[in-house]
C-alpha cells in the first residue's frame, strides 16, 4: 500500500499506530464533507444573487420641511435595487419607501441624500441616483384688500348697491417671486345675488397684471363675507 503524504506527519509526531488508522480513515470523508459545504454555500450565493429586485421611478418624499419654506423645484424619481436576505423573502418584500431629510435645511438650493425604508427583509444593493437636488424658498406673507367684482363683468348697478366686506383684508402668503406677481385681490359674486338685504360668502383669488389668476399663493381666509345693502342716496339740503 503506498504511503500517503499525512502519514507521514502523524509519523514523525509519535501518534500511536491505532489511531494513526482511525485518523487515516476519516480524512477523506472530511474533505468530501468540506467540499459539499463549499458547494453548497456557493448555490445558495448564486440563487440568492438571481433574485435581484429592481423598483424604478420610486417617489421621492420630503420630510421634515420646515413650515416656513416651501419646495419650488421638481423632485425626481429614484431607481431602488435590493436582494432579499432569503430566496423564500423575494415574494414578501414591499415596495420601498425613498425620502430625503430637509431637518434643518434653510433656504436656497441643496443636494440631499435619499434614504430608503420599509425593506427589513432585503438588503439595498442600488439606489440611482443616490442624491438628488431641491430648491427651497422661505414663505412670506402680506396683507391685501378685498376688492368686489360681479360675473359677468361690465354689469352696472347706477350705484344702487353697497358692498360691505368682512373682512376686509385678507392674508397672502407665497414666495417673493409669487407675491411681487399679485396685483390684487378679488372676491367675484354673480349677478343672480345682487338682492339688496342678503348676504353671501364669496371665495377670493389673486389676480396679475394681465388679469389672471394665481393658484401658486395661498389666501387666507379663503372665502370673505359679502354683505349688499341699498346706496343711502343723500338728502337735497333744503333751498
């Protein structure tokens, strides 16, 4: 029988002959052993690695935006990669959820990190791109008077009517951009109310110098009160 190379160890450390034998006799079923473990391992790797899940255009939210600012650029869409941490998990692994952190971010343009949540069963191999740009812009406010116009426009009432508003001012609130676009403040009522004696709630809408509307600024209150009343014509002073 020839003599294999570990025999030859055991040999020269004294190891008794019985359990040179014995020794002799397992190392092949421990190699085989090793090697199916390898084998195994590199399997499970493989199909693992197979069962990459890719979720494009994931909308970007914006958190924590400080009630002072507001957001005046677009956001894009993310492309989130992730690999389930068990082949069993591929088919139980909600959409994830991708946000950016504003906590603290002031005006003007910044390039934030995107955060991915909602995946505790995978693990986040990509996500495209990993930062993306925001423009922010802080929030003024200014007060602008309430002026009446009937629908259709151009109807005349030969003074007949009084329009009392309440209140008669109203709160705009906007970036500068938006509020140095306002030229003013309209509370629009239909001819069909024109009854003197009766009330009415109107909404308001910002106008520019052009004449049309302003959907970017927010009003506050929304809707005014519009009170119609008869012109007190004044009494001739006696001759």
């Amino acid at each position: 029988m020839k003599e294999v190379p570990w025999r030859r160890i055991f040999v020269a450390t004294k190891i008794p002959s019985s359990k040179l034998e014995a020794i002799s006799s397992r190392l092949p079923r421990a190699a085989i052993a090793l090697g199916m473990a390898i084998l195994l391992w590199l399997y499970v790797t493989s199909t693992i690695d197979t069962q990459r899940i890719l979720y494009p255009a994931v909308e970007v939210e914006l958190r924590n935006l400080p009630p002072d600012m507001v957001l005046v650029s677009r956001v894009p869409t993310v492309t989130v990669t992730i690999q389930p941490l068990s082949p069993v998990l591929g088919g139980q692994i909600d959409r994830p959820r991708a946000y950016v952190d504003l906590s603290g971010v002031g005006p003007g343009v910044h390039t934030l990190p995107v955060q991915i949540e909602g995946l505790p069963g995978a693990q986040i191999v990509d996500v495209s791109p990993r930062r993306v740009r925001v423009i922010l812009r802080k929030i003024l406010s200014r007060k602008y008077p309430v002026q009446v116009q009937m629908s259709p426009q151009g109807i005349n009432t030969n003074g007949k009517l009084k329009f009392t508003v309440e209140p008669k001012e109203v709160t705009v609130s906007g970036t500068m951009n938006q509020l140095s676009r306002v030229q003013k403040i309209v509370a629009n009522i239909n001819q069909q109310t024109l009854k003197p004696g009766t009330e009415i709630a109107a909404e308001v809408q910002a106008y520019d110098e052009n004449n049309r509307v302003i959907d970017s600024v927010t009003i506050d209150p929304q809707q005014v009160k519009i009170r119609i009343t008869p012109q007190e014509t004044p009494t001739p002073s006696p001759s």
